[in-house]
C-alpha cells in the first residue's frame, strides 16, 4: 500500500478540506515545535496515575506528526524529556523510558514507511543504553527520509544546549581554529544542537502555562508562541487546527516595523 492510499484511508473528507482552507488561508510554518504538558494533570483529572497521562499523550504525538505530514510541515520538534525531568521519582522516569522504548519500536516502521525522518536533540548519553540503543536504530533507518522532520528533545534544555554551543567554540578558539572576534550569531547557531533545522516559527504549549520552561531558548527569539489550556493528551488535530489559524492571523515583523507604517508616526510598534 502506497502513502498516498494509506492516508486517503485514515483521514476523512472533512479534515482534509480543513487541512486545504489552513494550506489556502495562508503560511503553513516551516517548523513547529510542542511543549507537550499537562500529563500528570489530565490523569490526575481522571483519578489515575501519572503513568496514564503519559501513555494517553503517546496518541496525540501520532495524530500531530500525522496531521503535520499531511498539512505540509517540513519539522516537528516534541519537548519529550527535559533534563530537569531527571529530578522526577526513579519509578516515573524508568516508566518513561520504558515507554519511548515501546513507542519507538511501535513506530518507526509505520514513520518510515511515510517518510519520516527521526532525529533527536539533547544529552544522549544519560539515556538508559536500550533507550539509546531503540533511538539510535530508528534515526538510523529514518536517516534518508524527505516527508518531514521529527525531532525529539529528550534529556534536553535550551541552557543544556547553549552551554555545549559555548565548550565547543572554545575548544575551536584553544585550538586556533577560531578567533574570538569571529564569534557571531550565525557562530552560535551553528553550533546548537539545532544547527541542522531552522528556528521554529511556532511554539505551542499545552495545559495553559506561560512560560518556556526552558526549550529552545535562543531559537525561539521570534518564534510565536501559542499556549492553550488543553491539556496534551486531549491536544489532537482540531487544537492544531486553532493553534495554525492564530498563527496566521499574526504579523511577523521579527523586530521591524511593518511596511506601511513609519517609525515616526508610531514609534512604539517595534517590539
């Protein structure tokens, strides 16, 4: 079965025609990254364990990267594991890791198969050594896809990755590779973790928190950012939806006035 019989199967008429209206009305963003929170909440809403906010999310991480893929979107990154999650309770984390291990065996053949590429961002080497072992085996034999981007952030943090950026260029200055005056924002850039993909035009956060608990911290300087009080196991494509409909509705001006307005006449518009 073809990717094109696969997905005419899975997705209904209405939703593809919502898809087309969004792809119509105006810029699908190149890269949109998710703070998938609220977990713990919605199981707790629900009189269960927090184990079962984290599996009941694992279902919405298919239908957003499936509704991503057929909306266009070159690069979803998904804030899976902070490396401030590693304080959590041992039985919540080994709970955890247990099920990335499970979700990457369950899906990286259906990722392939639609031409999805896997990647990850973050401290590799604190993850569990199957853990590591299933995600590198899966990046592996995603490596070549062209569809869409995912990438996922575990064991990561935005100080995390500007502190590597920093010991790397360093170590290039020590060793005479760079000089110090040559250190640009491009420098830096490039190398993040994040040096392969571009900035995400938007974030999204579930659960209704304002804040960026520390992801992406110097590529999301002109992200727009979307927040929502939905919680993540409940945040499927309609919520996407609404998220790409605001998302639209702003002006990007990335520290610039827009074009027919002049500075003189209304100064306070930079932001």
């Amino acid at each position: 079965m073809n990717t094109e019989e696969r997905t005419s199967q899975q997705q209904t008429a209405e939703d593809k025609k919502k898809q087309e209206f969004l792809q119509n009305r105006g810029e699908i963003p190149r890269h949109i990254a998710v703070i998938m929170d609220g977990n713990g909440r919605w199981a707790k809403s629900r009189g269960s364990v927090r184990i079962a906010g984290h599996k009941a999310g694992v279902d919405s991480v298919k239908d957003i990267v499936e509704a991503c893929g057929q909306l266009g979107v070159r690069h979803l990154t998904l804030y899976a594991f902070s490396t401030e999650n590693w304080g959590r309770p041992k039985g919540e984390i080994s709970a955890l890791m247990k099920l990335l291990v499970q979700s990457l065996r369950s899906e990286t053949r259906k990722l392939h198969e639609n031409e999805i590429k896997l990647t990850s961002i973050g401290d590799r080497d604190r993850l569990p050594p199957t853990c590591r072992r299933e995600l590198e085996e899966a990046i592996s034999l995603t490596a070549e896809n062209k569809t869409m981007e995912l990438c996922l952030a575990l064991s990561y943090s935005g100080r995390w990755d500007i502190c590597q950026a920093v010991s790397r260029i360093s170590q290039k200055v020590k060793d005479g590779e760079l000089c110090p005056e040559e250190i640009t924002n491009d420098v830096i850039t490039d190398h993040l973790a994040t040096a392969h993909i571009p900035d995400p035009d938007l974030i999204i956060r579930t659960s209704g928190e304002f804040r960026l608990s520390n992801f992406l911290l110097w590529q999301s300087a002109y992200s727009e950012l979307y927040v929502t009080k939905t919680y993540w196991p409940d945040f499927r494509r309609d919520e996407l939806y609404k998220a790409l409909e605001c998302f639209q509705n702003r002006e990007r001006r990335f520290g610039k006035v827009s074009p027919p307005l002049e500075l003189e006449e209304s100064p306070l518009v930079i932001r």
